[in-house]
C-alpha cells in the first residue's frame, strides 16, 4: 500500500509512519497542505492520511483541492481535535475517515481492513 502522510510535525509524522505503515507499504510525506497535489500527482497513493491544523493551508481545505482534482483519492483525517464540527467538516470536503492522533491504531487496523478487500 502507498501512504501519503501530511502533518506539519516531523515527529509526528514519523510517529504515523511507525504505528500506521507496515513495511511493504510506501511511504511519503509531505508538510503542508499546499503541497498534496503535487505529492499525490506524483505518487497516486492509496491514502492520504491528513492533518487538520497546518500553516498555509488547512488540512480540510487540502482535502477539498485534492478531491475537486482527484475524485477517487481517499482521505483519512488524522487530528487532535474530536469535535462534531471539524468531523462535519471533513466530511463535507470527501474525506473518508476521521481519526483521533490519540488513537493512530485505530488507523492501522482501518487500512489493514482495506488491505484485506
């Protein structure tokens, strides 16, 4: 499986990488929400894996950009923050899942479940 993981939290992103991938999969990065498209065109991964809260542009308003160019692009939100509203949010911009940082293993079983289809 191909990840695009995209926080702009290095360490973080290396903490998704370690807990989430499994290690067939491929792994990118990228650290701001400006960038998906470029990364995405590049490497057509499986999923994205996105965080909200980022400079530049937020990870909702990237999800919106990379769905509108991509429609098939599969989104999971990965955030701190678990409130109704930001869940709508995502939703609403195409994503598919939305998981709490707390909770990263609840995203490896997620893509091990898609693994299986």
């Amino acid at each position: 499986m191909k990840l695009l993981i995209v926080d702009d939290n290095a360490e973080m992103r290396k903490l998704i990488c370690s807990l989430v991938a499994e290690p067939d999969d491929s792994v990118f990065e990228c650290d701001r929400g400006g960038m998906v498209l470029e990364m995405y065109s590049k490497e057509y991964p499986d999923y994205v894996l996105m965080d909200i809260s980022m400079p530049e542009m937020s990870g909702i308003d990237a999800t919106k950009n990379l769905i509108k160019k991509f429609p098939d692009a599969k989104v999971l939100i990965v955030s701190n923050y678990g409130d109704k509203e930001l869940k709508g949010e995502a939703k609403n911009a195409g994503a598919e899942k939305y998981f709490l940082k707390d909770n990263l293993l609840d995203v490896k079983k997620y893509l091990l479940q898609q693994k299986k289809r």
